[in-house]
C-alpha cells in the first residue's frame, strides 16, 4: 500500500473538514512514536491500516481525556501539539493496557531492589535561556520534587555533588540538561515538543538517567512563556523509579505538561500516584516526611510573572525581518537568519517564539555556519538542499549526505555575460510546473530533475537566465521564495512578502504584507507605512478600464495579449 493512498484513507477519518494530509502524516509519527501505533514493518513493506488508526486514535483521546471519536479533530491535534514528556504512553501490547487501565495507574514492571538510592546533577540549564535559575536554586528544586516522592514511599535520597568521584563515577540518578542529539537515542526537538525524558530503572547504564531539554525555559514557579521545573522533575523521577504514564486525572504522571503546582514545599502526590509508588516499594511508615539529604532549605518566594513584552534579543530579531533564507519543508516554513532558525507549522503557530540554532538541528554544516543562501526542499525524494556561498549540500531529513559539500558550479549556471554564479539568492519549485528555479543577482534559471543511475541531478533548460522582471509585482532582488497554500508563489524581502496567486506572472500591482505579523506572530506597529506594491514603480495610478476610452482599451488589450505569451513562454 503507498503512503499516498494511506493518507488519502486517513483524510476520510475526519468527514467534512479534513485536515491537511502531511498534518496527518505527521499525527501518524506522533501516534508510533508515543506507542499508539506499531511502527511500519520494513520487510513487507506493511503500513498502517485505516482502522488501526482510527483505533489508535480513540485510544489516545481515552488515554488523554478528551472526546472519543476517533477524528482528528481541533481538539485531539491540540493535544498532541501540547508540551510532554518524550517517553511513550503505551508500552507494549494492546491486553497489557487493559491491564494497567483497571489500576488507572501505569508500572513499567521495574523497580530499584534498594530504598537508598544516590543522586546528582552534571549539567544544569543555559544561563542565557533560563537566567532565573543559579546552580543552588535547580538543586533545591530537584530535592523538592525527589520529596515527593520519598513522602509516599520508603525511599531515602543522597544527593552527590557534581564534583565529587562518586558522582562522576556513577549513581543511581543522574540529572542532566541537554539539547537535541545527546547520545542517548531520544533527541530532543528546540523549544516545545517533548520537555524531557528519564530511563526506567534497571541494569544497563542509562538507569535512572534523567534528561531535560536546555533549550527550554526552565523556571521556578513556571509563567505562560516558561516551563515549570518542579513540575516536570517530579514527572521524571516517577519514571526514574519505575512509574510508566497515567491516564488518570490528577496525576502528575500524566504525559502532558501540566503547569506549575503552586507552592512546591507542600506539594503533595495524587491518590494514583500515592498508590503506583507505594505498589512498588511499599508503604511510608508513620514519622516525620523526608527522605532526602540533605535537608531541604526553604525556597525563596517566586519571581514575580515576566512583563508580557518580550525583552530578549531573539524578539527584536524575528520581529524586523531581514531573513537569509525562507524555506518550506515538509510543511513547516523555516526562517533562516544568522546562525539561527525559527519554524511556522501549517496552522500558523510557531514551533517556538525564540530562535533555533542550525548547527544543532542540521548535522553536517561546517562549524561557524551562521548564514545560509538559500535552501528547498527538492520534490522527488524530498531531500533538503542548502547553499551556502560556493557550495551546496544534500541533506536527507536532518543530516547531510556522504561526499558533501559540492561544488555551486556544478550547476553549471553563467550569467548572459558568461561568469559562473558565485552564490544563490532563492530558490524554490514553481507549483505551475513542478520545476526547480534558482535566482541570483537579478536573473534566474530553470532545473530539471533527473535520475540516471539512482542518483538525482539537475539538467539546466536551454535559454536561461533571464532576468527576474519577467516576475512582475514583487521585488526584483528577493530574499527567497516558497511555494505554499493553494500553489501561491510567496516572495520574501526585507520584512514583507508579496504573494503572487496560484503562481502567475505578472499580475501588476501584488500589495505587500507584514513577514513578522502575519508569519511570526510580533505586534503589528501603531502605524506602519505602505510599501510600495511595485518596488520598481513607487506610485501606482488606479485606472478603470470600464471608463476609459477607446484607444485606452486597445492598450490594455495589448498589455494583457503580451503577458501572456511571457506566461506561456517561462512555462515551456
């Protein structure tokens, strides 16, 4: 069976308002990776069936609280876009499940065979993401929310110092704050997505582990634009001690992120979670609570909430354009500037308001990357392509292909004055005809694809370049260009964007609009000034064809009879 016609079923999940197919290509990776869904098997080729997903579906709302109806509905892909721990709901099969349900609370069926376990932090957050939280303040918290569990459950902490051989040798829960890639199979995504993860207890050496995403901001006493640190570590050490995911509602072993507790140094488990914990290692015996070493110092009263006005450096540099590249992959626009990168989904809402950095996302750049020319994603395999000065690189999904870079003259562009092209401006595929365009300097050429010998190259159309004026209404010297929606051509310069309908030529005057309002989500300024809808015709004249005159008409009809033989002419 064909991805295509698998998500063709899928799209009939939803009835009427279906929602776009790679939203559901990607509910399906959301649905296997949190464990809803087995994986594709690789032998047979075996993908997922229509009613394996509509199940997975009503399972995953059951399991997260919402209205079962096996739809992809507003509510279910909220749900899935909301922040949450990166280890999966289901953990083997589907009667295991019903089993763990009749609890309401889930065991991994590991456990630590002692009480007194050691622990110890070997990385704490960024200062620059989250400087609200020194060194002293994470282990006070860490030790809070260990508290909670050893209040339940007869379980002691010992706290190693990072700089001591005991803690570099080992321990029984290692704390870490990490981005990306970290050696450990589970990469986190930048800001949003998956929080953080822990390893269920056990012999091998990642036991115990727990991992947060750094390029979260992390803070005590959590705002709208912050994540709570108690919240989520109490979270993780219940998986660090065996606890698996909870459907049950409250739980803090709920999947979700939850926001913050309020006051920590009386945070108290849930029933469910009382119960897991005490399953597993028993009853508290009456006495004081505790548990932990050292004794807990008290916190300091939570910072104030942050002005709503965003005061760090990464607001001002999405908000006033300028970008290096625009790109639409895999139904994500990325906005490249400098050596960072912010991300659009499809539904408008961005990935995370501050900025991502490409050396950690695309694995392959040569160190010091902090521009890039240009990139797309090409049609028939859907490799990445990057330029980058003299150079292009292949990339399949986040990392670069073996034997890259290469050469930009491989391309074999010249200017009409025979120069070879140095470096890219834009680059995207017209949606009219499913042809590679690439601008540079005021001209542009048009690639083929072909696939000789299992390898995809380009074949350059004959009488290329030609200048970019043939684009009429935009900007003659581009930023970059992306096709999107409905096969709108999308020109970015500057901090505008002009959209050229269903991609045609010409269509004179193409009003510009706001990239940071409309793509980005910044304030739209008191007053902004017009730009003007014609970068090479600062004023435009408004005629009315139906009132001019005889002879005016004529002219019109000739304007319009030579634009579409332009038309005609770029499409061959």
């Amino acid at each position: 069976m064909e991805l295509g016609l698998l998500l063709l079923m899928v799209l009939t999940l939803t009835g009427s308002a279906p929602a776009p197919t790679d939203q559901y290509s990607r509910a399906v990776d959301w649905l296997s990776r949190y464990g809803y869904l087995p994986p594709p098997d690789p032998r047979a080729s075996k993908l997922q069936t229509k009613e394996g997903i509509e199940k997975a579906i009503r399972v995953m709302q059951r399991y997260g609280g919402v209205h079962e109806t096996g739809v992809l509905d507003s509510e279910t892909l909220k749900l899935m876009s909301t922040p949450r721990c990166s280890l999966p709901d289901i953990v083997g099969s589907e009667d295991m499940l019903r089993r763990r349900r009749r609890k309401r609370y889930a065991l991994s069926g590991l456990k630590w065979h002692k009480t007194d376990l050691t622990w110890s932090v070997h990385s704490y957050p960024s200062p620059s993401l989250s400087p609200g939280l020194p060194n002293s303040l994470v282990d006070n918290i860490l030790t809070h929310a260990l508290k909670a569990w050893s209040d339940a459950a007869p379980l002691n902490f010992r706290w190693l110092p990072s700089d001591s051989r005991v803690a570099a040798a080992g321990g029984d829960i290692r704390v870490s704050f990490t981005s990306m890639f970290h050696d450990d199979g589970y990469p986190f995504d930048g800001q949003g997505g998956t929080l953080a993860h822990a390893f269920f207890p056990g012999r091998n050496d990642m036991a115990g582990d727990t991992h947060f995403d750094d390029d979260e901001i992390w803070s005590y006493g959590g705002s709208s634009s912050t994540t709570d640190l108690f919240t989520v570590a109490v979270h993780e050490f219940g998986h660090a001690l065996g606890l698996s995911h909870s459907s049950s509602d409250p739980s803090i072993m709920r999947p979700y992120y939850q926001g913050p507790v309020g006051d920590i140094q009386n945070f108290m488990l849930a029933l469910d979670d009382k119960q897991a914990i005490q399953q597993l290692y028993g009853v508290k015996d009456e006495g004081p609570p505790g548990g932990v070493d050292p004794e807990i110092p008290r916190l300091p009263s939570p910072p104030p909430p942050r002005p709503t006005q965003p005061s760090d450096p990464s607001f001002s540099e999405r908000c006033q354009g300028g970008f290096d590249a625009v790109a639409n992959i895999r139904g994500e626009v990325f906005f490249f500037k400098g050596a960072h990168f912010w991300r659009t989904k499809q539904d408008g809402s961005l990935v995370s308001l501050n900025p991502a950095q490409i050396k950690n996302f695309w694995i392959g750049l040569p160190p010091g990357t902090n521009k890039v020319d240009a990139v797309y994603e090409r049609k028939s395999d859907s490799k990445i392509i990057f330029f980058i000065g003299s150079q292009y690189w292949v990339f399949k999904d986040t990392v670069a292909m073996a034997g890259y870079p290469r050469p930009l003259s491989e391309w074999g562009m010249r200017t009409k004055s025979g120069a070879l092209v140095e470096s890219v401006d834009a680059a995207f595929i017209w949606a009219h005809n499913g042809k590679t365009y690439l601008f540079s300097n005021g001209e542009f050429w048009r690639f083929d694809e072909s696939h000789g010998s299992g390898e995809v190259t380009w074949l350059q159309a004959p009488d290329y370049p030609r200048s970019n004026s043939l684009w009429g209404g935009v900007p003659s010297h581009m930023d970059d260009v992306i096709t999107w929606g409905e096969g709108d051509s999308y020109f970015f310069k500057d901090n505008h964007y002009w959209v050229l309908k269903r991609g045609g030529l010409n269509q004179d005057v193409v009003t510009p609009k706001s990239i940071a309002v409309d793509w980005l989500r910044c304030p739209a300024p008191p007053t902004t000034p017009a730009a003007p809808a014609n970068p090479r015709h600062p004023k435009e004249c408004s005629c009315d064809i139906k009132g001019s005159s005889s002879g005016l008409r004529s002219s019109w009809l000739l304007l319009i009879s030579v634009i579409l033989v332009i038309d005609k002419f770029i499409r061959k």
